[in-house]
C-alpha cells in the first residue's frame, strides 16, 4: 500500500505538470488534497471517477478583451476572466476582483476553494471566480464606471440567474455592483437576480454587506464556546480595513471583544486598549474615500505604524482580512510569541506553507477561509431565493439566518475535523465540502 504523502504525490505530479506557472493555485490544490486523499480511501468511486482530478480543471475558463475610454479621452485596454470551476451542486456563485494583481492562477484559486467553501453553507451553489487586471486607485467615478460597465458588455454572454451569480470581492463593492447590474439589466432587457450584493432597493439582501464580516465572528464565536470561551474583553487583531475587516472589527466590538489592529498596504492602526465605533467608522469613510489611514484624528485614540503589521501586536485571537499568503513564517511567529490561540480567516488563504506548518505545530486553533468567511456567499445564496420568490426577509430574520449557518458550517467542520480534544478545522472544512461536490460528481456520471 503507498503511504499518505506518494498518495497525494501521485494525484498533484500530474496537476503540477499541467499547472506550472500557476502557484497561488497549485498552494490551495496541494492544501486539499493532503487533506482529502483519506476520504477517497473510504470512497473509492471518489478515485474511480477522478473527482479531485475533475476538480483541478475548472469546467471552463473565459478571458476577455475590456476596452474603455479614460476621463482624458485615451482608450485603456484591460483583461477580464471568469472562472467556472464547478457546477456539480448548483449556479457558479463567487465574486469579481478589480485590482492589478489578479491573473489566472489568483482566480483558479479562489474558485477552487469557493467550490468547498459554497458547499459548506449547505445551500445549492457551485463555484468560480472572475475580475480584471483594472486598478481603480486613482480612477474618477465615472471612469470606474465606464469600466464596470465595458466589463459587462462581455460578462453577460456568460452569466445568469441558473447558470453563473457573481457578486463583489476586491474593489467591487455595492457601488460597482449597481453599475455592473445596471449595465447587465441594460443589455439583457430584463431584471432578475443574475448578480448579488445589490441594493436593498433593487433585489438586494438585507445584511448582504455585513455578511462575511458578522458572519466570521459568528464563527469564531462556535469555536470559542467548543472551549467553554466567549470574546468578552479578549483582544483581537485584524488585519485589513475594507468590507470585511471593518464589519468583523463591529462585531466583535458589539461582542464584548477589543479590536487592537486595522491596516493597509501603507501600515497599521493601533488601539492598546481597544477600538470604539467611531474609530472603526472613521477608518471605513477613509476606505471608501480611496484614502490611506495614516493621520487618525487625536479623538480616536489610534497610532498609525507605517510599515508595520498587526501581528507585531499582543492578541489573543489574530483575523487576518486583507489577501492570501499575508502570514510569513516570520509573521506566525509574532503572533505565537504574542499568545495568539486562534487564527480565522476572513479572506483566502492567509497563511503561507511555512506559516500553516508553525500554526499547526503550536496547538493554534485556526479556521480557514472557506469555513470562516462563508457568511458572504450565504446571503448571496439567500439574496438568490428572496429574488426568484419575489419576497425579502428583513435584517433581524437575515442576521438569524446567518448565525445559524455559521454554525451549520462549523458543526460539520467540527466532525469531520475532530482529533482527540482538538478540531483541526482546514482538514474538517476541507473534506465536508469535498464529500458533498464528490457524492454530486460521481451521481452524473462520466461526463
Ligand atoms: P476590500 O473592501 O476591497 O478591502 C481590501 C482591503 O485590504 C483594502 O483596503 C487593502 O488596502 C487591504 N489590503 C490589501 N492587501 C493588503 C496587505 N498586504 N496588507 C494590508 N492590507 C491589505 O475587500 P473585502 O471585500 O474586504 O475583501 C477582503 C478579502 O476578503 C479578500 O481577499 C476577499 O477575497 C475576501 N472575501 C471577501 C468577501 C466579501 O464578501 N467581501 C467574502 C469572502 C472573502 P489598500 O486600501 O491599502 O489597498
């Protein structure tokens, strides 16, 4: 019999060989199948049909030409992608990047692990991920959305209410999700729920905006309380300062907890003794203005630290909320000299190898992505049945709703991820989601 490790050598030599150039998503595919080889020992028409192999080659991938005209009349060029990884238990659902980063492998990535993460929540939806290599710094309004909606006049051919539902993720917030909707209803002739994160006032959720942010401290929360512990008064880093950084740090103010640490590329926000709502309002206006954090009014109580990252700071509870690989090595062992206990995600795949491999080994208790930020892709999956029944639930029934989903997800990352006393909740989180896309693969059969 081979041992575990020529197991997932002999499925990922193949996808490296076929993947090469693709790092970001060769990371996330290895992470996977290290943890789901034991699964495919229990099933074998999981490795009968290929299902991890069918997995690492998305269904389809659509690149397209974006051309827009800027405020000083030249013509800009951009490239723009949608990645439909898997519709094996429902619509492509993920949400679309704006930023000069993204290339191929970042989207295969994301859409990789949107597949598992969707499949968490127990609702009906598939996976992938789009954007564009279109750097909005800078941009006037109207450029942006002269950008959104040149991006549209594409996207539309491949998306839909039953067939691909994007929604917003980096530099696509509620504002470039109403020019995209807008311009997709333009060209379509018609108005139904083909994009989430909209307006309340146009077929959107209640809460959709909140969702990963609350939803990840509702997480939290359940892992807390498996030890007997809440987050009143614990102190907690958080990294980022956009969407999902900011409603986390809310919420887990309004918990009881006190939130230490926001950032951005140019540095990080402190507060020793924890962050108020205006201070957390404050760092969001500077967000949507397009604007740095550097120069805290004296009221707020913050110091900016140019250059440094939150997990320098002492804290009990580290969510990461910016983008992937934002833990070195050298990073988790800031935070494990700080006392850190618990790591959860609120963005993708934070912790590099060598960081994931200290976390592991100094008892941490850490959540990834796909289970801790899967509020986000709930409500959409919400704001999709409200839309098709025409009927909207309101924030108290959303905000209930999904609490009770993050504790679904954690329920079943818990089981699939308990080891003696502990939970080792990447392996949990990675093989519910996996054995659900698996049954659904293997039922349509070789096709
Ligand atoms: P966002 O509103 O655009 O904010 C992202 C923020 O991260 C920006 O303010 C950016 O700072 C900061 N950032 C980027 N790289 C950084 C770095 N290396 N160090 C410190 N800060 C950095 O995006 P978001 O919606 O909050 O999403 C954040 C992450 O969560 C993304 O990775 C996204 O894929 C993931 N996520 C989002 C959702 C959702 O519902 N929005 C759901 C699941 C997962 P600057 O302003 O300096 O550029």
């Amino acid at each position: 019999m081979p041992d575990r490790d020529d197991l997932v050598e002999s499925y990922l030599a193949p996808i490296r060989a076929r993947n090469s150039d693709e790092p970001e998503f060769l990371q996330a595919v290895e992470e996977v199948a290290r943890d789901v080889v034991t699964v495919e020992k229990q099933h074998p028409e999981f490795a009968r049909n290929k299902v991890l192999e069918r997995l690492t080659e998305p269904d389809r991938l659509i690149r397209f030409r974006v051309v827009w005209q800027d405020d000083a009349g030249e013509v800009q060029v951009n490239r723009g992608w949608r990645v439909q990884t898997s519709n094996a238990i429902g619509p492509y659902k993920a949400g679309l990047r704006f930023h000069p980063s993204v290339n191929l492998s970042v989207l295969k990535f994301l859409g990789f692990e949107q597949v598992f993460k969707n499949a968490l929540t127990g609702l009906p939806l598939g996976g992938g991920k789009g954007g564009a290599d279109f750097d909005p710094t800078g941009r006037s309004e109207s450029e942006v959305m002269r950008f959104c909606q040149a991006f549209m006049l594409e996207l539309a051919h491949h998306i839909g209410p039953d067939h691909d539902v994007p929604a917003g993720d980096i530099n696509v917030s509620p504002r470039e999700i109403g020019w995209l909707f807008g311009a997709y209803k333009k060209m379509q002739g018609r108005f139904h729920g083909a994009i989430t994160g909209k307006g309340t006032a146009f077929g959107g959720s209640e809460l959709r905006v909140e969702a990963t942010g609350y939803g990840l401290i509702y997480f939290v929360q359940a892992m807390l309380a498996e030890r007997g512990r809440d987050l009143s008064g614990r102190r907690v880093a958080v990294s980022g300062k956009g969407n999902v950084a900011t409603h986390a740090a809310e919420k887990a103010v309004q918990e009881g907890a006190r939130v230490v640490t926001l950032s951005d590329t140019s540095g990080t926000l402190l507060a020793p003794d924890g962050m108020g709502q205006e201070a957390i309002d404050w760092v969001r206006e500077r967000k949507r203005a397009g604007e740095d954090i550097a120069d805290p009014p004296g009221r707020l109580g913050l110091t900016f630290r140019e250059g440094a990252l939150p997990w320098e700071q002492e804290a009990e509870i580290a969510l990461p909320c910016a983008t992937q690989n934002e833990i070195s090595g050298e990073a988790a062992r800031s935070l494990i000299d700080g006392g850190c206990g618990l790591i959860a995600e609120g963005a993708n795949m934070l912790l590099t190898a060598e960081a994931a491999g200290l976390v592991q080994e100094a008892g941490i208790d850490y959540a990834p992505g796909k289970a801790a930020n899967a509020g986000g892709v709930a409500v959409s999956g919400l704001e999709m049945s409200q839309d098709a029944k025409g009927r909207f639930a309101s924030g108290a029934e959303i905000d209930s709703a999904l609490r009770g989903i993050m504790a679904e997800i954690h329920g079943r990352a818990a089981i699939e991820g308990r080891d003696g006393a502990r939970i080792d909740y990447r392996r949990g989180a990675n093989i519910a989601g996996y054995r659900k896309v698996a049954r659904a693969i293997c039922a349509f059969g070789v096709i």
